[in-house]
C-alpha cells in the first residue's frame, strides 16, 4: 500500500511539471493585455520553461544517478513551488519570465528523479507495467489537460492562478514525500560527473529547442547549426570519456533507441493538433478561452483512457504491435481532423482530439515500457531524462514546423499542418518495430 501510495505521489509531480508547459498558453493573450507594451514578449512564458525544461533533463537524469533520486526530486520540487509561487505574485513581465525559467529547470530535475523512483519501488513484470502506465498517462495527460485548466482558470480566476494553482500541490508533495519515499530509494551513483558531456548536450538541447521553437530566419539557422555542432561534439567527448554522462551501454541498445524515435514522432504527431485546435476553436470560430478549455478535455480523457488501454494490452501483445495499432489511431484521428477543419466542424474536430489522445496515451505506455525494460539500476535517471527529452524535442519542433508551415507568412492554412503530423505518425509507426520484445505477464500482485 505504502509503495502503491508513493507512485501515486511521484505521478502528481510528474503532472504538476508536464502541466507547467501547457497551462499559460491560453492565458498568453491575458497577460498581454495585463502588461502592455510587453506584448512581444509574451511568448517567452511559455518557450522559457519549455527550453530550460527540454535542455536540461538529459543532465539532470544523470545529477539525480549520481547524487540520489530523493534528494533530487525533493530539492527540484522545492525550488518550482518558489518559482511558481514567484510567478503568480510577478510584477512585470521580466519577473514573470524568470520565474517560469526557473520553473522549466526544477521540473528538468524532478521529472528523470521521479521516474528513477518509480522503477525502484516497483517490482519487474506487470506491477512495474502498471506504474508506468500510470505515469505515462498522467505525463500526457498533464500536457492536455494544461489546455483545460489554463482555460478554465484565466477566465474565472484570472491569469496568476495558472501558476498559483502549483503552491498547494507542491506543498502537499513535499509534505508525503518524506514519509511515502524510503531511505532505500536514497541510492547516489559512483564515479564523477561528465561535466564537459552535461555542457555539451545541454548547450546543443537548448540550442535545438530555441531554434525550433522561438528564433526565425537567419537567428533560426545559426540556432540549429550551433546545436548540431554542439551534439556532434558531445558524441566525440563521450567516445573517449571513462564515465560518460550517457552510458554506451544504454544508448546503442535497439529497444531503447527505438522507444527514443517513437516517443518523438509521438508528440510531433499530436501536438500539432493541439497547436491547430487553439487557432480554430477561437480564432476560426470565434469560441472564448473557456469554452476552447472545455473542448480539450476530450483529449485528456483520451490520453488517460488510452494509457488504461496500452496497459491491458501489453498483457496479451508486445509493446511493438500496442504502439503500432496505437498510431494508426493517431492516424485516423488525425484525418477526422482534416475533415472537420474543412467541413468547420467544431464537433468533428473535438472528436478527433479525443481519439488522438486514446492513441497518443497507448502509444506512450508501450514506448516507455519497451524503453525501461532494457535499463539498469545506476542509469535509471539518466534514462529519463532521455526518455523525456524526446517527447519534449517532438513537441517542440512539431509547433515550430506547424507555426511555419500552416500559421506563417500572414497565412492561416490548418489542413496543411494535418500532413505534416501525418508524416510524423508514418515515421513513428516505423519505428515501433524496433520495441520487440515478449509481452509481459500478468502478475498476482500490482500497482492498481
């Protein structure tokens, strides 16, 4: 019971940080006018926590290996309540940004600590199974159901709630995390940390990110140039470090490069849908934020119904056909979209966020499965940080490419964005070959 109650704990974190990079996007247009003249800047609330959060997980998955993944988590948790708390309280748009920096950076160092922990209390085969269709779906369910809350919250309670909302629940973790996580899990790592490897991989991630996602034109090329350069270089350094920060052991391992592929076509996939959703409900046909929250909910409910889903399945079929199966749905979602932006059907289109969040949440389940299964007990930070940074990369360039090719140049063109996650989705379907593996069986005892 105590475990079954600590993984329930970690999951609320894991919701509470995933959320963090959703939730302002429908209050942007708020803030704008809260502070005026700041209106270019906006943008920042949402990038800046996206690029420190996807940047950093990589080396932070290995700090949390290596100096313990309690202390870790609860030291990450600590500083996002003083952020969010720093947030809601800003005064100006500078404060505001800073304060969601700091945010994305905590997150960075709570989610690969949360999710090594989760590993530690479980046990292999169907108890881990579960657990980790928990935090899959609570993972994206956090990032739809951003849409949700921001929504709801900016239009009854104004637009400092969104990060307000973070205090309480932070508190409530830090309170049970003594209690609920065991000294046992409170493992640190041997050997030093790969300094020079951290600084390459998050100088090349932060450059990647804010290539795609903020920077334009020449500033956009120079971005990612520098950020191939600085990967490239991170590869060599590895190759002739004694420790190095991403173990060859882990990466080279066919199921676990597989589920990387897979968990980045996954978002590049989805998140345009979300991305074009929020043109079309409100600015297309004219709904308030509210009401555009609302018809994001059948996405959450998706997402959590697909992570049940992915879960039974993986009782009776490999990872690699649940992932399989599940992008075909994220397919066929993703034409009911096309249909829906032509025809103008606001129905037809919150049908298919509903069935892109059943595929995106099996999908999920069996990628993390399939990746976790091949990892150690000193990498399991590190690989959580992998396994998270590729989900935020797909997000992060499937909205770049999205905001170029169907909301670029003064031109508004939603049906083009739908081919361009429909190419996502044929690359992820490819990918899910590589997951393999035997089902896992059905234990007696479980996380339920």
């Amino acid at each position: 019971m105590r475990e079954r109650a600590a993984v329930l704990l970690l999951c609320a974190a894991q919701f509470v940080d995933v959320l963090g990079v959703t939730i302002a996007v429908i209050g942007l247009p708020e803030i704008g006018r809260r502070f005026p003249g700041a209106e270019a800047s906006t943008q920042w609330v949402v990038s800046g926590y996206a690029l420190l959060f996807g940047g950093f997980l990589v080396s932070a998955g290995r700090v949390a290996d290596r100096y313990g993944h309690r202390r870790t988590f609860v030291w990450g948790m600590t500083a996002f309540l003083a952020a969010s708390l720093a947030g809601g309280l800003a005064p100006g748009i500078e404060v505001l940004i800073t304060a969601r920096a700091i945010q994305g950076l905590a997150a960075a160092f709570v989610v690969p600590a949360a999710f090594a922990l989760v590993l530690s209390l479980t046990a292999e085969g169907r108890e881990r199974v579960v657990a980790v269709g928990w935090w899959t779906a609570t993972a994206a369910a956090g990032g739809a159901a951003g849409f949700l809350f921001g929504g709801l919250l900016v239009h009854y309670a104004g637009w400092r709630s969104i990060f307000l909302l973070n205090v309480p629940i932070c508190l409530a973790v830090l309170l049970f995390a003594r209690s609920l996580l065991p000294a046992r899990t409170e493992r640190a790592g041997r050997g030093s940390l790969d300094l020079p490897g951290a600084m390459l991989v998050t100088g090349g991630l932060l450059a990647a990110i804010y290539g795609v996602s903020a920077a334009t034109g020449t500033v956009r090329v120079v971005a990612l140039a520098g950020a191939v350069a600085l990967l490239a270089a991170f590869v060599v350094v590895e190759r002739r470090t004694a420790d190095p920060l991403v173990p060859a052991r882990l990466v080279g391992t066919p199921r676990f490069d597989a589920a990387l592929v897979v968990a980045f076509a996954l978002t590049f996939a989805t998140t345009p849908a979300s991305v074009l959703g929020t043109v079309f409900f409100q600015q297309q046909q004219g709904l308030s934020a509210g009401t555009t929250g609302f018809l994001f909910a059948p996405f959450s409910i998706g997402v959590v119904g697909g992570s049940w889903l992915g879960t039974r399945l993986l009782d009776r079929l490999s990872g690699r056909w649940v992932a399989f199966g599940a992008f075909g749905v994220v397919a066929a979602a993703l034409v009911i979209g096309l249909i829906a932006l032509r025809t103008g059907s606001t129905a037809g289109f919150a049908v298919s966020l509903a069935i892109s969040g059943t595929g995106l949440g099996a999908a999920s389940v069996a990628a993390t499965n399939a990746g976790t299964s091949v990892v150690g007990e000193t990498d399991r930070g590190i690989a959580s940080g992998l396994l998270n940074t590729a989900p935020q990369l797909g997000s992060a360039l499937g909205t770049a490419v999205i905001s170029t090719v169907a909301l670029g140049s003064g031109a508004t063109d939603l049906p083009s964005g739908i081919f361009v996650a429909l190419g996502a989705a044929v690359l992820g379907t490819a990918a899910t070959l590589g997951l393999g593996g035997p089902r896992v069986t059905a234990g007696t005892h479980g996380v339920r």
